[in-house]
C-alpha cells in the first residue's frame, strides 16, 4: 500500500474530496470581477497575415495592453455590411460588455489591404486601385461610426488602414464627432 499523502494510485480521500467541493461552491458564489480598464475596444480582420505587424503599431500608438479585441473577417465590413448581418450583434454586444466591464471610451477599427472579405462584399472593382480602396473603406468606417454614436454616443471611433508592409493610414470619415 502507498504511504504517499498525495498517492498517486487513487484519487483524494473523501475528507480531502469534501475540502475541495466546499472550496469550488464558495468560489461560485462570489460576484465575478472583471480586472481594470481598457482604453479602446479593437475591431480588426481575422487575416493571419497581420496579426504581428497589428500588435506592433497598437504598442507604437501606446496601447499595449489597453484594449479588448474582437476579430470579425473584413473588420468594420463584418460589423455593419448586409452580407455578414448575423455578425452585428455579437460585435455590439462585444462593444456593450467592454463598456460596461473596462470603461473603453474609443472603439479602434484596423482594416486592411487586400481584404477577401472586402472582395466578396464589395467586388474586387470596388477596391482595384488604392484609391478605390481607401475610398471603399472609408464608406464603410462611415457606415460604423454612425452606427456606433447611434449606440453608443459617448464613444470615439477611429479607423486605419493596413497595409500588407505594416504600415497605417488614418480613413477619413465623414461622422467623426468624437
């Protein structure tokens, strides 16, 4: 027979198994608590080709650490485009919870260049050039920034532009009030 207080040929003695289960039901009646603050809520697009580069400029805008993150495919295009309607409400809700949970005060949205999901949504016409495409884009980040005041008025929303190189352009919108 083993002589080991923790033997590792049977499970915990029933005194040890009682300790345990109290412990797990006092936990589950404490309130959950969500930890500190985030500054923003980042909306970005699931494309792997960015991820790292993505991580880079949000540390270089001062945000490491700072932020929830929800990843939609074509990022603001998931959020308000008719094609991916069954997205919205769980990216609104994600908005909603990091409100209420971190006190963010900006919603961030980085799409991309070369977007496939902004080629099914939009047509590859609508964004052939780059022109075409920050126009394209900045439609779109209009699109969720009315959206947004319209639920979430006290929020700023600011949108960028990724290029497959890493770097970032601010989209002009035209409902920018924040």
């Amino acid at each position: 027979m083993c002589q080991l207080s923790t033997c590792p040929h049977k499970g915990p003695d029933r005194r040890g198994f009682m300790a345990g289960l109290a412990a797990m039901g006092a936990a589950l009646a404490l309130p959950a608590q969500a930890g500190g603050k985030a500054d923003a809520i980042l909306l970005s697009c699931m494309d792997y080709r960015l991820i790292d580069d993505l991580a880079i400029m949000l540390n270089q805008m001062q945000y490491r650490n700072s932020y929830d993150h929800v990843i939609l495919a074509g990022g603001a295009l998931g959020a308000v485009h008719p094609q991916f309607a069954a997205w919205h409400p769980v990216f609104w809700d994600h908005v909603g919870l990091a409100v209420k949970l971190h006190s963010v005060h900006e919603i961030l949205v980085i799409d991309h260049s070369d977007c496939g999901a902004a080629k099914l949504a939009l047509g590859e016409e609508a964004i052939a050039t780059p022109q075409k495409e920050m126009q394209a884009h900045a439609a779109v980040m209009d699109q969720l920034t009315q959206a947004a005041h319209e639920r979430f008025p006290e929020l700023r929303v600011r949108g960028f532009l990724m290029t497959l190189d890493g770097t970032m352009e601010r989209i002009p919108t035209a409902g920018e009030t924040h």
